[in-house]
C-alpha cells in the first residue's frame, strides 16, 4: 500500500448459530448445583465448530440442564475444557459461573490433574518418562494437533501399565 489507496473491507453477516438442546443420552458421573461430570463418549463432538452444530455435548448438555455457565458463550455454554472427537473421557461441565471461574483457574495453575490411560501401537523402550513439547494446530491439517514452535507448553508424565508383546 501507499498513501492515498483505498481499502474496501466487505464483512459478510455473521451466521445464526442457533444452538439447540438435544435429547441425547448422556452417562452422568456425578452432578450437583454447581458443575456435571460426564463420561464422554468417543465420537462425540463436545462443542459446536465449523459444519457441525448439532449432536454435539454441548446439545446433550443443553437438553439435561438449564442453568449451565455462559462464560464461554452461546457455542460452548458450560464447557471448561475439552477433549478430542475420538477420545473417551470424564469431562466437567460448570453449571454456575462462580464453578466456571474457579475450574478455569485450576486448569491454568495446573492444580486441576488429568489422567490418562492409552492403547498405544509399538513398544514404548521405557518403563516411564516425560514427555515435553509446545503444542499447536498441525502446520498442515488444522483439524489436528501437533508438537509446533509457537505452540502451548505441555508435559506429559507417563509410566508403562501393560505390555502385550509386539
């Protein structure tokens, strides 16, 4: 650019985004009046996203609850955290905002602890380990995530439960 150019910016009218409670059957672990914790089921989208708005947690929740937090907005009401598509799981949805806050704050103290069990394919040589990268969005396929330069700092503990040969 230089002086005396003109920008046009056209910006398109932001979609309606509707997001509909579902009567999707949901595996309650424990609820109370300030969060709901869910056995999540692999396949299960937890939010709505780009081209998918319905079948979603986030719709299951919406139909079992109707006071869940709206920190995060109409699209991820009560969400705190997340996890994959194909990843079965415990997550913890807020149902109050004060739940939301103090959730959010754990998370990011790193007081909040997940544990993770896997199948892994291969032989891992160590009994135990840690594993520490910066993750972010594939470079390649955004749909993925992936060990990048400006990523977000992640350290994985792990220790071997079971072998099952080869």
């Amino acid at each position: 650019l230089k002086a005396g150019d003109a920008v046009e910016l056209s910006v398109p009218e932001p979609e309606n985004t509707e997001i509909l409670p579902e009567d999707i059957p949901l595996d309650i672990l424990y609820e109370d009046k300030d969060i709901i914790v869910i056995n999540k089921a692999r396949g299960m989208v937890v939010h709505p996203a780009a081209g998918v708005f319905s079948g979603t947690l986030v719709n299951a929740l919406m139909h079992h609850c109707t006071d869940l937090s709206g920190i995060n907005g109409e699209l991820r009401p009560g969400i705190v955290h997340r996890l994959d598509k194909d990843t079965s799981g415990v997550m913890v949805a807020a149902k109050s905002d004060k739940a939301h806050l103090s959730l959010a704050q754990q998370i990011k103290d790193k007081t909040a602890h997940r544990i993770y069990q896997a199948i892994v394919y291969g032989n891992i040589k160590e009994e135990a380990g840690i594993i520490k990268g910066d993750i972010g969005r594939h470079p390649v396929n955004r749909k993925k995530m992936a060990i990048v330069q400006d990523g977000k700092s992640a350290v994985t503990h792990f220790k071997v439960l079971e072998r099952f040969g080869e």
